[in-house]
C-alpha cells in the first residue's frame, strides 16, 4: 500500500541506498582506473577514466530529478542524462579502442620478434 505521505514518485530507501551505491562505485572505479594507469605508465587509461565522466554527469541527472521529485520544471534534465547517456557511450567506445590500439603489437614489433626467433 502506498503511503500518503510521500510523494507519488518517490523513490524507496533500497532504491535511493542503490541509486547513491551506483554513483560512488562510478566515482571509485573512475578514480581506480586513473591510478592503473598511473602504476602501468600507461596514459591511454587516463582516456577511460576521462571517457566515464559523461555518464557519471548522466547518473546525477538522473538522481537530481528523483530528488526533486520527478519535477516539471526539470524535465530538461531526463533529455540531458539521455544525451549525456549517449556522450558516455561514444567516448567509452573509443577509450576502450584506443586502450585495444595501444596493446596491440605494431607491425615492427611482430617482425623483430620473428627475426630474433628465427
């Protein structure tokens, strides 16, 4: 049964402890991301951590118009998470490209390699 109190759109105590738990592991993921990179020396990494940003902006889109209960006046911010959602997965796209670039082994690499082996 629902209770009077609330709003109708509110969210539940589970659903908001999931919605703020999301959040936090992006941040802590992004920040774990940027520090691999670090360790490795590998600066395409730095391009992931960057590249997560947009859907961190579009998960606090999202958990601002919860908060303001579903409210009118910040309809534009269902169309900014949508874009930013969109934003997110291009530049995710292409991060985790250039990391798969960077991996490969370039065409001297390979033809070293099978002079020495022989």
């Amino acid at each position: 049964m629902l209770n009077p109190l609330l709003p109708m759109h509110a969210l539940s105590i589970p659903t908001w402890m999931i919605h703020i738990a999301s959040v936090l592991e992006w941040i802590a993921a992004i920040w774990l991301i940027w520090r691999y990179g670090q360790l490795q020396g590998d600066r395409t990494w730095y391009g992931l951590s960057l590249a997560m940003l947009p859907a961190l902006a579009s998960a606090m889109c999202a958990c601002t118009w919860h908060f303001f209960d579903n409210a009118q006046e910040l309809d534009w911010l269902v169309t900014a998470q949508a874009a930013l959602t969109v934003v997110a997965n291009c530049t995710l796209c292409l991060a985790a490209w250039q990391i798969w670039r960077a991996a490969k082994p370039s065409a001297t690499n390979r033809s070293e390699t099978s002079a020495t082996d022989g």
